[in-house]
C-alpha cells in the first residue's frame, strides 16, 4: 500500500485538493482511504462520503494534534489496509506553523494558499521545509504577478520542493500531482520509520490542565521572552 502526508494552513484547501486527488485514484480503479487529523471537531468527512471516499475522522481535543497524529498513525495505517485501500492519505490539522507531521520514506505534501500573504512561507516550519511537493491553491484568485512572486517565496523556504498549483474546486493540475505522488514506492507499515523533524515541545503545567497564570504555577517545558535588552 502506497502512503502520503498532507499537511498545510488552515482553510488552504487541503480536504478539496485530496477530493480531486482520490476522484483521480478511483477513475483508475484505485481505492484511497484518507484519515483527516482536526482538533475540536470536523465536517470534512461528510465532504468525504459524498464523493464516496473511505474516510474516518480523529480528533485531537485538548492534545496537541502532531502528538495525537504521531500516537495513532500505526493504527490508522491498520485500518486502511483492513479496508484493502490501495493507498492511504494522512491530512493533518494545519493549525500550527510549527507541525511537523512528515515521515521519511513517506511522500510529503504541503498546500498552501496564495491568499495567505507573500511572508507566509517563511512564518511556516518543518511542515513545508520538509516537504517533498508543496501545492499552492486559489491562484485563479490572484495576479499572475502574484503567483510569481509566492511560488519564489515558497521556492526560497524550500528550495528542494517540487511545486505545483492546483484548483481544488475544479481539479486543474491534479493530474500531474498524481503523477509525481504515484511514483513513489508502496511501504509495508510505518512501524520504526523516522520522522522528518521533532514534533513541537509539549508537556508544561499548562498541558496538563492548570488554569492558574503566573510564574508559581508554571512547571515543566515553558520558555520565556527575554525583555530585559530591548528595554536598554
């Protein structure tokens, strides 16, 4: 079974890119099982079953969705197999810059919208860095100029990326997407393999449920600005 990772901002459009994505799998008598990762709760998966996508839902709640994602993905590579899915699509929640959901030996996809603002590539971390292809979506939307000038910024965050613009309402670019995605070899499990980058620093008093502000009540994994040298 072949496997991808999806991850991107909120709101870019990643469910309709993976929409078209598996419209074009199934076209081809292929059978996708997609997992989408959110945090308090999602209708993506309704979207899912009304294009007749085999589809289940995970939400992280008051975990941080990279820890959640991490602790389940073995599972979720069980359940699609399960379902006899020729290839399983991971989406993430997207709601951190700081995510870093990619699996090395998995293909890595990051989408990312043109209406973000130009400075956004460089304000997102190990999510698009590490990606092997980074889809930009809603560039109907913006100048030729415009477009120009984002897919440099993306260029300049990753510069080892393959970038492809895609429409998730109409599918234009898929294809070619799924060319390059189909290229990469089938994994027998993602037990032991290595993730790209560290998940994002957890586990403070805060984490565990306190409520209570102020330096008495935090323990364990904090961080704090140093104010002392702009105020000489």
């Amino acid at each position: 079974m072949k496997m991808i990772t999806f991850a991107g901002t909120a709101s870019c459009g990643k469910t309709s890119v993976i929409i078209q994505l598996c419209k074009e799998l199934m076209s081809r008598g292929l059978k996708p099982a997609v997992v989408k990762f959110d945090c308090i709760s999602s209708m993506d998966e309704q979207s899912y079953n009304d294009a007749g996508i085999t589809v289940i839902t995970g939400l992280a709640g008051g975990l941080c969705p990279d820890h959640f994602y991490v602790s389940n993905i073995q599972e979720c590579w069980n359940w699609a197999h399960e379902n006899e899915a020729d290839i399983l699509i991971t989406e993430s929640a997207g709601l951190c810059n700081r995510c870093s959901p990619h699996i090395k030996g998995i293909p890595a996809v990051c989408v990312i919208d043109n209406l973000s603002g130009v400075n956004t590539p460089h304000k997102i971390g190990p999510m698009l860095r590490t990606a092997d292809i980074v889809v930009v979506t809603k560039g109907d939307i913006v100048s030729q100029a415009e477009r120009e000038v984002f897919t440099f910024r993306v260029r300049q965050a990753n510069p080892r990326c393959r970038i492809y613009s895609i429409n998730g309402l109409t599918g234009q670019g898929t294809f070619i997407l799924l060319k390059q995605l189909m290229e990469y070899p089938e994994v027998t499990g993602v037990d032991k393999l290595l993730l790209r980058f560290t998940m994002p620093a957890a586990l403070c008093s805060y984490c565990l449920g306190e409520r209570k502000v102020g330096h008495d009540y935090q323990i364990g994994n904090t961080k704090t600005m140093n104010f002392k040298n702009r105020m000489e």
